[in-house]
C-alpha cells in the first residue's frame, strides 16, 4: 500500500511532463503538414539534365 505514495505524484508528474513536450511541439510547429511527407515518397525524381557542352563519354568511348 506504501508504493501507492510513489506512483501516484510519479504519474501525474509524467503526465504533466507529456503535456508541456505536447504543447511544445505544437507551438514549434511541428504538427503543421501532415500529409506533404507522406506524398512526397509518390512524386517522380526529376531527370538528370545533360551538361551544355555535350554528352559525357561513355564506357564504350573511353580508349
């Protein structure tokens, strides 16, 4: 019955603790967009563009 004593103040002190990271973490933002990650991973990569100068060689054309 002693350990009642304990946990009580420990929980509210966690739970106080979980409320001030939640409200921070809020405040900085950090829940703003949602869903522009997880549709990131669907857009195509962009294709890579040839130099100005010309095609770079290839293995074929190296002596």
């Amino acid at each position: 019955m002693n350990i009642i004593y304990v946990l009580i103040p420990l929980s509210i002190v966690l739970m106080v603790l979980a409320l001030v990271f939640f409200f921070w973490a809020v405040k900085n933002g950090q829940f703003d967009d949602l869903d522009t990650p997880a549709l990131d991973v669907l857009d195509d990569d962009q294709e890579p563009t040839e130099p100005k100068d010309g095609p770079s060689p290839t293995r074929d054309d190296a002596p």
